[in-house]
C-alpha cells in the first residue's frame, strides 16, 4: 500500500500543515510487515493568532472513518464523515512535529485525509 503525505504550504498568506508519513512529506510505500508514523507540524507566519479549526481524520478499510481527538487520541466514526469533530480551535500556533499516529500492521495500513474546515 502507498501512502502519500502532504507537502505542506509555508506560503505567508496561506499556511498548511505539514503531514509526513514515516518522516517523509512524499509517497510512502507498505507492506503489512511495516509500521507507520505520522506526525504533523505548523508554521503559521503572519497568520499566528489568527482563529482557525484543525481537522485531522483517517480511513482504514477494516476500521472505517476515524477523527483524532486532542484528549482521546483516534475516535472510530463508522463508515460516515458525519460524526467528525474539530481536533482542535482556536489561534493558530507554531506547531513542531508531533506524532498523532504510531502503528503496525493493518492498523498500518490506513489511507488518511484532512477534511476540509467549514
């Protein structure tokens, strides 16, 4: 399975995060023997302070729609979007790289994606 990560936008007027599978901002390829590490960061610029609504969620084919949860960790949705919860809101922050996912196996094997704030 292929996996491929974010490259992130560090435009002054349009920050993005950075999403990186296994410290790569590129494809990243697995087998069910592999492990996975995700980690995301945030270089807001001169958007610091500014308010904005962090979206993080994963889709597995065995575990369906998952969203992350600041205090929780991974929180299953099912098969819908519809249950997602905001990971986080408020000012935007420099963020350095912070693990959000660490796994191996079929739990390895997830394809993710970062839902559109609204």
């Amino acid at each position: 399975m292929s996996i491929a990560s974010s490259q992130g936008g560090y435009d002054i007027n349009n920050p993005m995060p950075l999403i990186k599978a296994n410290h790569s901002d590129g494809l990243v390829t697995l087998t069910t023997d592999d492990s996975l590490s995700i980690s995301v960061e945030l270089y807001p610029a001169s958007n610091a302070g500014s308010d904005a609504d962090w979206w993080v969620a994963a889709y597995s084919n065995s575990f369906g729609w998952l969203y992350y949860d600041l205090g929780q960790g991974w929180i299953p949705m099912g098969n819908s979007l519809n249950n997602i919860s905001v990971c986080y809101q408020g000012p935007l922050f420099t963020l350095s790289s912070v693990e959000i996912l660490s796994a191996s196996g079929e739990l390895a094997l997830l394809s993710y994606a970062r839902a559109p704030s609204s």
